[in-house]
C-alpha cells in the first residue's frame, strides 16, 4: 500500500471514532456497559464504510520463469505402422517427453497428427491421412509471436493437405526425426489415375494412369486394366535409371450400363516390398443416354432428313419419321420434332397434352401460324404470306448451355414467311435473324421453358444447307451435328423440380470423406428448414443396416458416413412427416493410401529443416537431438516479474460486514427500548 492509502485508513479511524462518540458518548452522563458497546458497534460501520470508500490496494510482486515451449508432435498415421516403424516412434517419443534435462529447460507439450492435430500421448497408429499442413497451421495459432523449436516424429509422407514444407514459421526451427528405412528398395507404383466418373453406353472412355519406378535396375513391366477376370487392356512399360516415370493411355469400352468397377495393376517379375502401391481401383457410371426422337412431318423435304443424319450420328439417339396422322401415341418417344406445323397437327398437340413432351418446333413457308398462335404461347405471330431470306447472327451471350460459333454468319439464309415474331415470357435467343445487312432483332433460333416443359423454335426453312456449308469449311458434318445434338440433349433433359433432392457420388475411396447432402422443399418450392430428414445405410453383402439423421446446415441437410467399410452399399433418405424419400446406391472401393509408400520422404523432411534453420536427424541420432535442444542459447528459458494488484478487503463481504453490524446495532436498540 502507498503513504497516502495509510494516511487515508488513519484518517477513517479518527472520522469514525469523532462521529461514533458524537452520536453516543457526546454530553451524555451514563456511560453504561450498553451505551459503549452501541458506541463500538456504530464506530465498526462507520469506519468499514470508509474503507470501502478508500478500497485500499495491495501490490505484490513474484518472480516467475517462463520456459520456452517444445512442442513433440508424432506422425500417428498408419503408414508408419506399415513401414515398421512404430514402436521406434513410441521409444523416440518417450525417451524425448521424460528427458529430465529437456523438462527443465523446456515447456513441453506432446501432439499427435494423422487427419487432425490434437494435443495427446495415446498412440495407435491408426490414422487413416497424413496432413503435416495441420502442424505449422495449429503451432501458429497456439504460440502466436513465440519463438521456440519443433520436434516432428514422421516418416514425412504426406496424404493429405498443402504442401507443409513452406507452411512452417521460418523464423522457427523444426527438427524431423525421420522414421523408417530409408535404404531405396525396387518399387513400381501406380501414382494417380485420371478418368472420367461417367461414360455413355456403347462409347469407349479414355483413361489416364501415371506409373512411377523407384530401382537402379531396368525393369519391364506389364500395365492392365480388368474387370473381373476379363482384361480390357494391356501394355509393356519399361523403365529404367533414367526413365522413372511412364504414363499410359487406353481406351475403354462402356458395354454395360451402371456403376462398372475396373482394376488398373502394374507387375514385374522382380518381387517387390510393397505391392499394395501396384494396384488401384476405380469407377465409372455408364449411363444409357439412349433418346428415340419422333419427327413429324407433313411434307416432303430435305430438312428432315438432315435432321435425321445429324440426330443419328449420336448412337445413343433413334429417329423416327411419321405423319400427323399416323400419331396415336407418344408414350414410346422423349423428343417430339414438329416439322411446318399446320392444322393436320391438332390431334399431335392434344397427344402431347398429357405426355407433355419437349418439342422441337421449325417454321417455314409452309407453316399455318394462325394455328401456331392457338397451340402454343411462347410467342406471337402476325406474319403476311410474303416469304423472306432470313441470314443467322450468333449471340455470343447466350448461356443456356455451351454451344460454338460454328460459322453461323457465314451459313445460307433460311426462308420464312414474313412478320413479327413477339415473345410471350422468358425466351433465351441463341440466334437473332438478319435481312441481308439489315438487324431485325427478331429471334432464328429460341429456347423457352414453361412450368418445366422446354421447347425450341427454329424460324426457318433449308436448314439443310447450313449442314452442307458446314461440309465445305471443314470437310465434315461433324460440327452440325454436335449443333443439333446440343438441341436434342436440351430437350431430352428432364428437370422436374423434386421434394426432396439428394447429392451423392456413385463410388468413393476408402479413407476418403463420404458426405451425402440433400435439401428438401415445401409444396411452394421453398426450402424447408424444418424438415427432419434421416438415412438407412444397407451393406448389400452383410445386410447390416445404419441409421442417422441428417443434419441442418447453410439451405442444406447433410451426413457424414466415414468409416463405413469398403463394399457396395444401398440407402433410403426419407422425410419423416411427408414420407417423400429418395434412394440410391453408392461404392466404397478398396484403397489405403498411407500403404502406398515404401521409404520415408526424406528429402521434404531434409526441405524443411533446412527452410526452417533446423536439423534432420535419424532415430539413432537423438541424443544428438537432445544436445543441440539443450545447448542452444536461443532457447533460454525469460525471467519475468509478476506485478499483482489486489484489493485489501473483498468489498462484497465488507458490506455484508456493514449490514450486520448496523443490524445488530438496530436490536440492540430495540430490544433496550431505545428507539
């Protein structure tokens, strides 16, 4: 306390003993035994009361030493179980965390690291990724602005993460004691496969593989890719000191429609280590895409035969040619081409009332626009009967899907009747029509969607010659047709708005996250936050069923199923109240990626050190380790003087102090009749 807090206490004694015998002891002639207690007791509260007003405070000061702190962190990732070299890592761990010289000079605190970064000692390795990323992201938080040494327990290969060699503080030494047999051993490897994760029925799929070898000797090996017992392709791979890496493409066939799982297999006649790293699984969903397309027509033209040629150059596609009054149903078609329109077209219109097809409507100068005008409302016509040559003009803005500019200023006009053509709502123009030089602003070729049945005009007759023209520029009919196909693939998508909609991957990896998503909307196609969505998991093999419930986030409903076995796998996701569900199939295809490596990755261990300022050092050098830690006058431990204020009296009991006091004081009173 201060001379001047002092000199305040005394002044309250003096304040409260002058009040206290003012009010009792004043002028009054029996001092009795009861007048000076309530004297004593009066004196109490008042000086109390003025010490709470003064609230003197105590200062004291400690010395305290702050050590630097050592974080261990242990790579407790199943790799290093794989590379034998997990008890090494506990007899390195221990012997560092009981060092009682390093304990003394250092504040230590041990870590573990596979998929996440926590603070612990109970190791497994069992840890399904390698994310050392997580290390320099997690020791930045926890000692911000701290200057201290890191100890990394690792083989050093990393599955997951960003690249962690430059993610540490460099202004912070990092000191990798490297786990596992560094001896280089032969070693072929399928390092990454790229393909598509769908293909279309009867198509072939290209697939990508790069092949890694790790030896002195020059091998030939022998790529395959199988399914089942059936080899699908195969190739000689050589390698050799100089050649290490090797990338092979084939070509697959999709025969067979749905979720077709293929092994991609890399073998040598030299036995190796690690043969896990020699096989990969992988996945692909063929889709049949397979659209039969009628197109009606009254009349005799070339058109219609383009538009066959070009539709069928896709095999997935089917035209058939009809006559309007050759319709009696529509129920086997996806696609409804209406050629010229005219009246002779009622009974196909009333058909598709309830099949509600997508149709494809071309106008021309044999149209009946009149009957147009009463069958549908995308747009009005007011046309004369006067035929006019209307040239393309491409939008480049046009995003309803992507499509080239195949030419089209270039192409023949087509012919139409004259007029204006008025939109009636929402119309994408993907080609806007000229007269000669002359803008008309008015559409050629446009796509409207209405209550979620689309339709697509073409206002023009002689579209064939645009096919020619696209022959003579680049010797083949390719590019009109993917034109065409564009169109079809548009109409032949079916995008009715659902309930409950469910996102999922057909097949996954082993180790790999597994989140099914899915969002659910009342009958107003709002998202419904208050749905209860939930999840029956069946193993189609086992017939073991897991249950969970979905999740609210951010507008979406999601699950987490890691840790689910590799296998082939059913569910049901179902809203509780409305009983809408959705279910699905997905695969889990074997692979463990932290079997993937034969040897530690010194030289990224060996990378960060020397970015750091620090050491490497192998399992038989960490007394050496030890040393450096110890000797290293950086790390000296900072001596810091503690200034603590603290007030002399709680000033909630000095309160309660006072009210007693007053209290008793009261009932004394009372009790002597002195009130």
């Amino acid at each position: 306390m201060t001379t001047s807090t002092i000199l305040l206490i005394i002044l309250s004694l003096v304040i409260a003993g002058c009040l206290s015998f003012f009010q009792y002891l004043f002028k009054v002639k029996n001092k009795s035994k009861l007048i000076l207690f309530l004297t004593f007791l009066r004196f109490l509260a008042f000086f109390l009361l003025l010490l709470l007003l003064i609230n003197p405070i105590i200062t004291t000061n400690k010395l305290e030493i702050v050590k630097t702190p050592l974080p261990i962190v242990v790579d407790n990732s199943s790799s290093v179980a794989f590379l034998n070299a997990d008890k090494k890592a506990v007899e390195l761990f221990r012997e560092l965390i009981s060092n009682k010289e390093i304990q003394d000079k250092f504040e230590v605190q041990s870590y573990l690291l596979d998929s996440d970064f926590r603070q612990s000692d109970s190791l497994n390795f069992k840890g399904s990724q390698t994310n050392l990323d997580l290390v320099a992201k997690n020791l930045k938080s926890i000692y911000k602005n701290a200057f201290y040494p890191t100890v990394i327990i690792s083989d050093g290969n990393q599955t997951s993460g960003e690249d962690y060699v430059y993610s540490f503080n460099e202004n912070n030494k990092v000191y990798p004691l490297i786990l596992g047999d560094t001896t280089k051993v032969l070693d072929l490897k399928i390092n990454q496969l790229n393909v598509n994760k769908y293909a279309f029925l009867k198509n072939k799929f290209p697939v990508e593989v790069f092949l890694q070898y790790s030896g002195s000797k020059s091998v030939v090996a022998s790529f395959s890719i199988t399914q089942g017992n059936e080899v699908l392709g195969k190739q000689s791979v050589q390698f050799s000191q100089s050649q290490k890496t090797a990338v092979v493409n084939m070509l697959l066939p999709a025969n067979k429609v749905g979720l077709q799982v293929y092994k991609a297999k890399i073998t040598s006649s030299v036995s190796e280590k690690n043969s896990f790293n020699n096989i990969k699984n992988f996945a692909v969903e063929v889709i049949d895409q397979k659209k039969n397309v009628a197109i009606v027509s009254a009349v005799n033209h070339p058109d219609v035969a383009v538009f066959k040629r070009a539709i069928e150059s896709n095999l997935q596609h089917k035209v058939v040619l009809v006559k309007p009054n050759e319709i009696n149903s529509l129920q086997d078609y996806n696609v409804l081409i209406l050629y010229q329109p005219t009246a002779a077209f009622k009974s196909v219109f009333e058909t598709n009332v309830k099949a509600n097809l997508n149709t494809f409507i071309v106008t021309g100068t044999s149209t009946d626009f009149s009957f147009l005008n009463q069958v549908q409302n995308n747009f009005v016509f007011k046309m004369s009967r006067q035929e006019e040559d209307f040239l393309a003009n491409f939008d480049s803005q046009f995003d309803l899907f992507a499509i080239d500019n195949i030419g089209f200023e270039k192409f023949p006009p087509l012919q139409n009747d004259f007029g204006t053509i008025v939109p009636n709502g929402e119309v994408s123009v993907m080609l806007y029509s000229k007269i000669r030089d002359i803008e008309t602003k008015s559409p050629l070729l446009a796509f409207a969607e209405q209550q979620g049945k689309r339709s697509v005009y073409l206002f023009g007759e002689n579209s064939w010659k645009w096919s020619l023209q696209s022959h003579v520029d680049t010797k083949s009919f390719e590019q009109y047709d993917v034109f065409v196909n564009k169109i079809i693939q548009y109409l032949a998508s079916n995008n009715a708005k659902k309930s409950l909609v469910v996102n999922h991957e057909s097949f996954y990896n082993s180790g790999e996250s597994l989140e099914i998503t899915a969002q659910y909307f009342n009958k107003n196609f709002d998202f419904d936050e208050k749905a209860h969505l939930s999840i029956a998991v069946t193993n189609s093999k086992t017939k073991q069923v897991k249950n969970y419930n979905l999740l609210k986030g951010n507008n979406i409903y999601k699950v987490n199923l890691d840790g689910l076995a590799a296998g082939s796998y059913n569910f049901l996701v179902k809203e509780l109240k409305s009983k809408e569900s959705y279910s699905g199939h997905f695969e889990i295809l074997e692979f463990d990626i932290e079997k993937q490596f034969v040897n530690p990755d010194v030289q990224k261990l060996k990378q960060l050190a020397s970015q750091t300022k620090g050491s490497v050092f192998y399992p038989n050098q960490v007394s050496d380790l030890i040393k450096i830690l110890l000797e290293n006058d950086e790390f000296k431990a900072v001596q810091k003087d503690v200034i603590t204020k603290s007030p002399l009296i709680d000033w909630k009991w000095l309160l309660v102090v006072i009210v007693l006091l007053l209290s008793a004081e009261w009932f004394v009173r009372k009790y002597n009749g002195m009130l």
